[in-house]
C-alpha cells in the first residue's frame, strides 16, 4: 500500500480561534506528491500510487474543488472534490533498497 503525500497551503498563519469559515477564505491550494488509490491492487511488490497532472490543486480548476471540513482541538479535516489525475504511477519495493555511496546497482536495475 503505497502511503499518500500531500500538504495544503494557506495565505497566512492558522490560528487556534480561527473558524472554517476563515480558513476556507485562507486555502489557497493543496500541493499533490502522490494520493494512494482506495480498493486497487497493484502488482505484489509494487507501490502503486495516482499522479496528478500538475503539482497541485487549485479551488475551482477545472472544476475541482478544496473544502475545509473542521478545525477542532488543532485538527484539520479537508476534502479535496472532483480531483484530476492523467496516470497511475508504480515503483518495484525491492528496486529502492539504499545503497551506499559508489555501489554498482543491483543486476537488473
């Protein structure tokens, strides 16, 4: 299972008080490294994961939007709805061990 990452961004500081409302008036994008896809299988051994076309999302592009859910107790819950994404990327988990410094790759890489 391929872990999602990604970050959302906002035109100034949160702060303990502020409500959705204003943090909904703050967003200003949510930046997309990789988003894991609920219910596909990949290839056993592969982390598999959807790529955007562009690094991030913007609020009413293309029709996608970016809605803060909550902001309780320093927590924030969003949604982002109507995402676009071109492909499906993957990575074999055994390919990504860590080598040391000068190293030949591994045979077959």
């Amino acid at each position: 299972e391929t872990p999602s990452s990604f970050s959302i961004s906002f035109s100034e500081p949160i702060r303990a008080g502020d409500t959705v409302a204003d943090l909904q008036s703050k967003r200003k994008f949510v930046a997309v490294e990789r988003l894991q896809i609920p219910d596909f299988e990949g290839r056993e051994g592969w982390e598999v994961s959807a790529c955007p076309p562009c690094s991030h999302i913007n609020d009413g592009e293309k029709g996608q939007r970016i809605v803060i859910d909550s902001f309780e107790n320093g927590t924030l819950s969003w949604t982002v709805h109507d995402a676009c994404f071109f492909a499906v990327g993957g990575s074999d988990k055994a390919a990504q061990r860590a080598l040391p410094c000068g190293a030949p790759m591994p045979e077959g890489t």
